[in-house]
C-alpha cells in the first residue's frame, strides 16, 4: 500500500482530504468505487470512524474525502480503496494528526 502526507488538521477544522491515483492507474482506467476508512494508529478514540464526513467523491483520477472533529493527540490512519474499470483494487494510505484548536 503507498502513502500520502497528510498534513495535521485542527479538531474544529473539517477539510477536504485528497488521493491522487493518477500514478497507478493505466491509460483510460477510470475509478469506478471509492471509500475512505479511518482507524486509529496510536492514542484512544472508540469512533474513529466519525472522523470520515460524508461519502468520498472523485475526479479523474483524485478521490476527495471530507474529515471532520477528531481527538487532539491521536493519529489516525486514513485508507482510501478504489476499484477501476480494470478491475484492480488499488489502495492509498496516509496518517493523520489532529491538534487543538487556536484559541
């Protein structure tokens, strides 16, 4: 599986995350599914789920998942899973931190 930087988020923010598979996919190979899951790495939250907002979206070849909220010292891992018009099942990863709110 390859990864992506994904940059620390602040707990209040919801941002767009995007995955770009362009490098993996053949010439006119298109994304026909997506889905973007998110566990934890290391701290504690009992729904990391919750940090996904929303159904992922693409263009071309970039999958853009809303995330949202999280708790500040957690790292999670964000998985975003695609099929293709070939049939290949291609997944792309990142870790994500999310720090405290600016006061």
């Amino acid at each position: 599986m390859n990864r992506i930087i994904i940059p620390a988020k602040r707990q209040g923010e919801t941002l767009n995350q995007q995955f770009d598979f362009l490098s993996q996919l053949a010439v006119g190979e298109t994304i026909s599914t997506k889905v973007t899951t998110c566990t934890v790495f290391t701290g504690v939250d009992a729904s990391p789920s919750s940090v996904i907002n929303g159904a992922a979206s693409n263009s071309g070849s970039i999958v853009t998942q809303s995330i949202t909220g999280g708790i500040v010292g957690v790292v999670y891992i964000l998985v975003c899973t695609i099929t293709t018009s070939l049939s290949q099942t291609i997944k792309l990863a990142g870790y994500l931190y999310v720090e405290p709110d600016l006061s």
